[in-house]
C-alpha cells in the first residue's frame, strides 16, 4: 500500500468496533496523490484501510471500487463522513479535517460510525498510538 511499510489499526473507540486492522499510511506527497488509485478490489477488502496525513479531502480518480471516508480533526474525532463513494469522484474538502480515513465501501454502515466518534490509530509493531493532536505517524 502507499505510504511507508508499516501496518496498524483504526478502532472506534466510541462505538467499540475495529474500522482496520490492516492500516496503511499515506504521509509523502507522492503516497497521498497515488493513495488507492490503480488497486485492485480484491486487495482493499474487509479489514483494510488507508490513513491520509495530512488531507482535507480526497477523490477516487482512477480507482475501480467505491469506498467510505472518514475526515478527523487532530484529535481523532469523525468531523464528516461520505459513504460509497463511487470511482471518478471527488470528495468535499472539510478544512478543518487533518486526516482522512479510507475504509472499504459499507465499514462505516457495519460498524455503526457517526459524527463525534473518537477514533484510535495505532501502529503496534513501533509502539505509536497516534492519539495526540500533534503526533505524527
């Protein structure tokens, strides 16, 4: 996946339920442009995810499956959702949003995400829980 090759989860902390547990970073310009273009269904299914860092919004041009967004604030809380966004598409730009979170199509709907959810992303293997409004990943 995009990004570094580390591997970490997003779990919704409010409602109790993983979002990934296969999460990727997209934190370099390029990774961030490339993000899920060009790949294929079959390796974006349940469990996978990709976390935009930073991002305001994304688009799905030159992706050949639909897919759920979460845009957070610093401190990981779901400011805006977008469901089953189909390819060829441009999501709106949230600007208070530092992060965005690319989910497979219906992980928001099974999980039962919403707005003011508190969302964790960590990166086990490096001891980095990103929680803090100023970390990194």
């Amino acid at each position: 996946m995009p990004g570094n090759s580390r591997s970490g989860y997003a779990f919704n902390r409010t409602r109790q339920a993983f979002l990934a547990t296969e999460l990727s970073v997209a934190d370099t310009h390029l990774s961030r442009l490339r993000g899920l273009m060009g790949r294929h269904p079959e390796h974006f299914g349940g469990g996978k995810g990709l976390w935009i860092v930073p991002s305001h919004g994304v688009h799905t041009m030159a992706m050949r499956f639909p897919i759920d967004v979460l845009y957070l604030n610093p401190e990981k809380t779901v400011i805006h959702v977008e469901e089953n966004i189909k390819p060829w598409r441009i999501a709106p730009v949230r600007m208070e949003a530092a992060t965005v979170l690319e989910l497979p199509c219906y992980t928001i709907w099974n999980t039962g995400t919403a707005l003011g959810d508190v969302i964790e992303i960590a990166f086990p293997e490096n001891g980095n829980h990103s929680n803090g409004h100023k970390e990194r990943p």
